[in-house]
C-alpha cells in the first residue's frame, strides 16, 4: 500500500530542498502518483562464490579483526557532475559490482556490504533527490544485492556502529576515513599481495579484456589510412569505441604516439597530427567487466612500410622483447626479464652508434642504456592496469611464480632534442608489449594474436586495410 503524504509533509520537503519556489505541493503529489514496483528477478552472480572464497582468506589473514573496504564514490569532474564511476579494485575483488558510495566490512561477527537507500518511485524525495531514481535510474535494492552477491546487505546509515579497532582501505570514501583510525597501508599491502597470484577465474577474464584489446588494435590498424587525415585523437578514438563495445572501457587513458611523440613515455594528450611516413606507438587496454585490464604496446607504419632506419630500431627493440619473454619463466627472479632486455637493447644502441658516448663511461653497463630505454621492462598486471604496485618492492625482490600475470614492453626512445643519438635517429620511439601468464611450466601470451616482428606488422597492416 503506497504511503500517502499529507500537504504539510510536502511543504516542509519542498522547503527542504532546491525545488523550493519552483514546484508546487500540487505538482510534488501528482509526480509521486501513478508509479509500479519494478520487478525483481535477482539471482546470484556467477562472481558471487570466488569472492565469497577471497572474503574468508583475508578474514583469515586477520583475525580478530574489522576489515573496512569501500567502493568509493564518484570524483567531479565539474560542479554537480562526476566522472564515470569506478568501484575500488579491492572492494571489486571481494565483494563484486555494487553502487557509488557501498562499504563492505569483515568482521569477527561475519560480514556485510553497507548500501545506501535510495527512495523509491512514489516517494517525493524520489522526485526532489538529485540521485532519485528519475535522474539516475532506479538502483538495486538492498535485497536483491544480497541475493545477487551472495552476502549479507544492511543500510549504509548503520556503518558507524560497527567499526571500532578496524582496518580500513582509506583514501576512497570520506566517510570511512574518518570512521577508521587505522592508516590502512597494512590491510592494502595484503590484499595485494592475495591479488599476485591469479586463479582460473581472473586468468579467464584476463583472456576476455587481452582479445577485446586484440580486436581494438585490428580496428586502429583497419584506420591507419585516416590517421594521416584527421590525427591521434582520431586513433584514440577508434580504439576507444572497441573498448566501450566489448568491455568497460579504457584502463587507462591510451598513448597514441604519432611521430616523435613517441619518444615521449606517457604521451596522452593525443591532440597532434600524424604525418605520412611517420610511426604511430600506441599503448592502450581494454577493462572488464570486472575491472581485469590489458595492456599492450606497438608501434606501426602510417604508411605501411617502416623505413630503414625505423627499421633498424625497429628490431632491436623487437629483440629485446623477445629476450625478455625467453626469461619470464616460473622460479626466475622478477627482474630477469628486465636484464635480459637491457642486454639486448644496450647492444642495440652499440650498433647503432649511440654507445659508447663518453658521458656515460663511469656507468655501470645496465646503467648506460637507461637514458633511451627509460622504464623497467616488466610489471604486474590484473584488476589494476599496474597492478599490487604498493608492494612492487616485494614481488620485485622476489621470483616469477605461477598465476603471476605479467606485461612485457621493452622500448627504445630517441628524442628529437637529444644531441646525443645520430640525427637520423631523433624521433624514432618503438615499444613493443604483450601480457603473458605464467604457468608451472612457462608462460601463455595471452596477446600473441598480435604480431611483433617488423615483416608481420607490415603484412598485418596491409591485410587490415584490405
């Protein structure tokens, strides 16, 4: 039976909020008539019992102890508009997709996820609430969450009666901040750690997000012809319509690099013509559903044909590339795909006359490349695109171990200012980069239907653009 709102409830609402002066009591009661119960047909995700499974393992990582994790909520972009909301990566992990604003916590009592009420059609605060229902859509309601995640739901207003000596994940909702004392770097730095080694669950989603990043440089090497007409932000573009269509979207604003903004490591302003003739590095991913990210590298002709020279870059860094794969095996140290890069990249750059160059002779021999090579080759990839980077110091030190989710890119990056490097060199960047399993037995590359070496692209392209 629907409530029924006398004229002085609706007067005090009104006088309550923005739409004071422009509504009338009159109008507020017709706009709250009329409306049905949008039906329920909630079952439980397919998600639901792997998270169930990680919630009881950090449990167990602290017991005794309230564990406080929230989604977050939606940054602004400008006034009373947000950005497009992304939940946090460790309230993804072990809760799965829930609204702007839901905390979870796992205490010695069980757990719940804390959601916010939403007044629903027929209420006038549905009508008055700038997150009701009309303008942001009806939101699941607690019961169905429960049903669907498979957890305990209760109202977002009860949080703070809960959460004495808890660990939190801060910096992501004012609100728990201030609730949780505790600096939350402990709770965060294990829940990395419990995120390195990926199950056959998140190794499925890694595939999906790696083959929809396949097809999302298909489609930028099917628009190579236009690049030269309209630019990067075009490139940027074709590959963020594939990555809108066939998953969440960008898990990360792309590099699209057209001549020698190549060189430049993280070029994402993507505003600047490309010219004939000119390499286009684009280094972009795709993110599910569940927020699993790929993140791929390479660098191709605009025109169809690397010249020489680009060439000659070309395959040194494709060397590299292939060195660095041969190295990330099971027992390794981390690094080791890294030095294997360097070895071959610092080659490279004997051959082409950058080395030996007299400012670098009281180096170390790794250290001499580092100038044109700029980054570490290798990095953890999963739910973030970098990702358990708060213990990076850890798994660095450490081995590459099965389950363990690798992106490979080693590069080579000539400025054109550089006055070091032969003139025919400066602004020529190349970086190559794939994402790879490991397994008990060595590695998957999960991007492998991607070509690396120089006379593949070359013949991808042209049978793209056919």
């Amino acid at each position: 039976m629907p409530e029924i709102w006398g004229d002085a409830e609706l007067i005090a609402l009104l006088e309550e909020s923005s739409a004071a002066g422009r509504m009338s009591p009159g109008l507020l009661r017709a706009m709250t008539q009329g409306w049905s119960v949008p039906a329920s047909d909630a079952t439980e995700w397919s998600g639901a019992a792997v998270r169930r499974a990680r919630r009881a393992l950090i449990a167990a990582d602290f017991p005794g102890t309230t564990l406080v994790v929230p989604a977050g909520r939606p940054a602004t972009r400008t006034n009373d508009l947000p950005f497009a909301f992304r939940p946090g990566t460790d309230h993804m992990w072990l809760a799965g997709p829930t609204e702007p604003g839901s905390v979870l916590v796992i205490g010695p009592d069980g757990e719940a996820l804390y959601l916010a009420e939403q007044p629903p059609l027929g209420d006038p605060k549905a009508v008055l609430g700038a997150h009701g229902p009309l303008v942001e859509g009806p939101r699941e309601t607690r019961a169905a969450a429960a049903i669907r995640l498979g957890i305990e739901t209760r109202p977002l207003d009860e949080l703070d009666q809960r959460l004495p000596g808890a660990k939190a994940v801060r910096g992501l909702d004012p609100r728990v901040d201030a609730l949780v004392a505790d600096d939350g770097r402990e709770l965060e730095k294990q829940l990395a750690r419990r995120r390195l080694h990926k199950d056959a669950y998140e190794i499925a989603q890694l595939r999906l997000t790696a083959e929809a990043t396949v097809e999302g440089f298909a489609a930028v090497a099917r628009a190579l012809p236009e690049a030269v007409r309209y630019g990067e932000a075009f490139i940027e573009g074709v590959f963020t319509q594939q990555a809108r269509t066939r998953g969440r979207g960008l898990a990360y604003t792309p590099v699209v690099g057209g001549g020698h903004r190549a060189t430049i490591l993280h070029w994402q302003r993507n505003d600047q013509p490309i010219g004939p003739g000119e390499l286009l590095l684009l280094d972009a991913g795709v993110e599910g559903p569940e927020l699993y990210a790929a993140d791929v590298a390479r660098t191709m002709p605009v025109s169809g044909r690397y010249s020489s020279v680009q060439r000659d870059v070309y395959d040194i860094v494709h060397a590299a590339h292939q060195a660095a794969l041969d190295a990330a095996r099971p027992g390794k140290s981390f690094m080791d795909p890294h030095h294997a890069a360097q070895s071959v990249l610092g080659e490279g750059l004997r051959s082409l006359g950058v080395l030996p160059h007299p400012a670098f002779d009281g180096l170390a021999a790794g250290e001499r490349p580092w100038r044109w090579t700029l980054h570490v080759t290798s990095h953890m990839l999963g739910a973030d695109v970098h990702d358990s980077l708060v213990v990076a110091g850890e798994y660095a030190a450490g081995t590459i171990e099965p389950g363990h989710v690798l992106a490979i890119e080693p590069g080579l990056y000539f400025s054109p200012f550089d006055e070091y490097v032969p003139e025919q060199l400066r602004g020529i960047g190349v970086r190559i980069e794939d994402n790879v399993v490991v397994e008990a037995d060595g590695i998957e590359v999960l991007t492998a239907a991607l070509p690396t070496s120089a006379g593949d692209v070359e013949d991808w392209v042209a049978a793209c653009a056919e």
